[in-house]
C-alpha cells in the first residue's frame, strides 16, 4: 500500500482537472498552441546572448532528432526543450486485426541532420486533407465523467511502399536528394482551436482500406503548467540518472535486432568491446576464445560451453546508451509527470475509440483496431483496480497508474534509432507514448546530443517510451 507521504506528489498535477476543468486542460490553457520552433529559437538564443550562452546554431535546426516517415513523406520536428513538454502517440507496428503493414522509421543522425542544415535545404510543410470536429471522451478513470475535446486529422497518402523502404533498414542518414522529397509538421502546422492532433496515414501503394494512425499529439501538459522551468529542467535530470541503471542490460541497449541501433562500424567495434568490459554476463570471462563476428545490423559471439563440446552463439546489436525496463513504482510515485504521461496516454486510447465511433457514423472505416482491442482491455482492468482502492484520490490514481504501467514496458532512447519496424510479443499490438526531455551538457564531460533535437543545439536529449 502507498502511504501517504509517497502519495502527495501526485496531486501537485492535479489531473483530475482533465475532466473536472476541461477549459483549463484546453487549448485555450494547457493546450495552448506552441510558439514556432523559430521564434522560440530567437527567444531563448535572445536569453542565452544576455548570460554569454548562446545557441550551438545560430538558427534552428529543424533535422535535429527529427522523426521520419519516408513511407508517407514527411518528417515531425523534435522540438525539444524543457520549456515546453508534450507527448506524442505512435502505432506503427504490423496489424494483425487490420491487416495494416507495419510503418518503417527512423531518426536522423546527429551528423546527417548537421550536413542537412548546413545545406540550407527548405521543405515544404506537409499538406493532406484537414478535418476538424469535436468529440466526446470518457475520463481513463471513470466512463461515466465525460468531457469534450476538439481534435484536427490530417490524412497525407502513402508514397513508397514499405518494402522499399526496409531496404536501407538501420540507415538514419539519408541522402540529400530522398529529403529533398518530404515534407516538414511540427507544432507550426497545429491549429490554434484544437487540443489534438491525429495525423493519419492511407496506404494508396500498400492498398489497404484502414489507415495508420502516424501521430496522435497533444500539444501540452498540466506540468508545464505547475512547475517552473527550474523544476522541469531538475526533473529531466533527475530522472535520467534514476533510470539509465536500469534500463536494458545495465544502461545498454543491446537486444535490439531490427535496426533501431543502427548498422554495425567502426565506432560501434568499439562500443561492443567497452560494453563486453562494462557488462558483466555478456560474453563468458573465463573461456580463452571468444570469436566475434561483425553481420550489417548485430554481432556474433560464438564460443565453446565449458560443460559440454556444444558451441554457443549469442546476437547482439550495436549497443547503445538506455533500453528497455519496467517503471519502478517508487519512481512513478515520486514524479508527477509520469503519472501525467500515463493519464495521457489512457486519454489517447479514448480518442482514439471516440474518433472510430465519429468515422463509423460517416461511413469511414476504423483505425487502429487491434490496438485499440489490446489497450482498451488493460485499461478496463485497471479502471477497476481504481474503483476498488479505498483510499484518498491521489493513492487512487497512484494505484491506476501502477496497474496500468506494470501491464506495459518503458524504453529509455539516447540515440537516434535507425530505420526499422516496431514489433511486439505474442501479437500484441500497443499505442506508443513518447515524451523528449533534455539535459544540461557539462562543457568538461559533454555526453554530445543524444537523441537529438534540442531547439538550442546544446542539451543531451533522451526519449521515455512507453509501450
């Protein structure tokens, strides 16, 4: 049982406003439509001149981190600063229920995004037809509470197909003239009148009638709100070093066979052996020979059991900083964000099942669907493990939000994957949440970007998924 000491963090968000105070939790407050990246590039470099800080750029860097779909043309911004947290809503992976094929991406290397910029190459904002309407949602903790919500969909055409592009799967630096190709979204393109954004992808190569539902975004947080920039800036440093431990094996992402690491160099030859010497049980210590074969995507490390005259072989990929974990729940207990970060992601799931209803009436066929099947379950199930908690409301949603994460695992990423495919165990199909926070490079001992995307082109940036 939580004791009421961990618990009162959690109201410090107060998210039952969701519901009880849906025009503060609008885009008329909390919702409130981003500045441009540009402009908020001039304001902080403006702020950073006057303290002797400038920008790495001097102007904004729209390839840094930036998310790309090359299947559906165009690339979302990274945006990333403290200033402003939101999350962003992904389901990308193969359907089984749809038959939906799953949608390659990538992010773009810290180098190719430099190369890019430095190119002065000028993408256009993405097009597509646009619709908004408003909808009904229940509350993640309550069917009974309702609240409106005005959403915007913009549906953009496939334009390659996504065997081509799992051809230069592990790639994230792409060449000059294939971007010269997409398209640029970012909070510049969002409507001012709208709390969500829900770009959806038709597959007019890959022909199937059900489209992929490519971002699901809304555009703030109760925590930027409540805590000062100081206290944000404190968080996303804090919570980096609590989880980087724990995630993958012992801070390294070493598992992840499909091309989100990337392709195997020269760099990562090196990678490979500091982390064999950092990471106890990942390559035996007392054996004598230890053959290590280098493959395009993973390595091999063959080697005799001492037990037996069978040999062993073990795939690892390029390791890299983070990996997979599940939240401690006395880290969720002590910060509030990720107690928001959840709650959203159960408003998303009841978007999405709104917006299916609107499109049924319309005629329009659902989205979604299998993920909808697998995240709808685990949210009834823990909609009742919040009914029945006896105790004072933040423990409530302190023992949903547990239920709910403990059903799911997390990612730390502080790299920028390379092109592949999101798979899951045993067909699960699950909606991705996502949330870039940065963290202050020390000049001495500089970490370097990251993941990428910082709007100043200075801070180490790290994604937390939730999957």
């Amino acid at each position: 049982m939580v004791n009421k000491l961990q618990a009162a963090p959690i109201d410090d968000l107060k998210l039952q406003q969701y519901f009880g105070d849906p025009e503060l939790t609008s885009h008329l407050w909390v919702f409130r439509k981003k500045e441009s990246p540009k402009i908020q590039h001039m304001r902080l470099n403006k702020k950073r001149k006057g303290r002797n800080d400038p920008s790495k750029n001097s102007t904004y860097n729209p390839f840094s981190g930036a998310f790309v779909l090359p299947t559906f043309g165009f690339i979302i911004e990274g945006e990333v600063t403290n200033s402003h947290w939101y999350c962003d809503h992904h389901a990308l992976a193969i359907s089984q229920v749809d038959g939906t094929p799953g949608v390659p991406h990538c992010v773009l290397s810290n180098d190719c995004a430099e190369f890019l910029h430095s190119s002065n190459l000028c993408l256009p904002r993405i097009t597509g037809s646009r619709e908004v309407f408003k909808l009904v949602i229940s509350a993640p903790e309550d069917i009974n509470q309702k609240r409106e919500i005005m959403v915007e969909t913009i549906e953009v055409n496939e334009t390659i197909a996504t065997s081509d592009i799992m051809k230069i799967k592990g790639e994230n630096c792409l060449d000059v003239n294939f971007v010269k190709s997409l398209s640029f979204f970012s909070s510049e393109d969002m409507r001012a009148d709208v709390d969500v954004t829900i770009i959806l992808g038709r597959f007019t190569v890959d022909r199937n009638m059900h489209p992929k539902m490519l971002l699901l975004g809304f555009s703030g947080m109760l925590a930027n709100v409540n805590h000062s920039i100081q206290t944000r800036n404190k968080i996303a440093n804090q919570l980096y070093h609590q989880l980087r431990p724990i995630a993958g094996r012992q801070g390294y992402e070493v598992v992840r066979r499909g091309g989100s690491s990337g392709k195997t160099s020269i760099q990562s030859d090196q990678d490979l052996l500091n982390c064999i010497h950092d990471v106890p049980g990942l390559c035996p210590r007392r054996l004598r020979g230890v053959l290590i074969l280098r493959g395009p995507l993973t390595y091999y490390l063959i080697y005799r059991n001492k037990d037996s005259n069978k040999f062993v072989c073990y795939q690892y990929s390029p390791p890299k900083e983070g990996g997979s974990f599940k939240m401690p729940s006395a880290i969720l207990y002590s910060y509030p964000v990720l107690g928001e970060f959840t709650y959203l992601k159960m408003m998303a799931i009841e978007v999405l099942q709104s917006l299916n209803i609107n499109r049924v009436k319309r005629g329009l066929s659902r989205v979604c669907q299998g993920v909808l099947h697998c995240e709808s379950r685990k949210l009834d199930k823990c909609r009742k493990i919040y009914e029945a908690c006896d105790q004072p409301l933040e423990e409530k949603y302190l023992a949903l939000f547990d239920a709910f994460n403990k059903l799911h695992s997390y990612s730390m990423v502080c790299y920028p994957v390379g092109m592949h495919n999101d798979t899951f165990k045993d067909d699960d199909e699950s909606l991705e949440n996502k949330i870039l926070m940065s963290i202050h490079n020390d000049p001495r001992h500089s970490k370097g970007l990251g993941r990428g995307g910082c709007m100043m082109g200075t801070h180490f940036v790290y994604a937390l998924l939730d999957w």
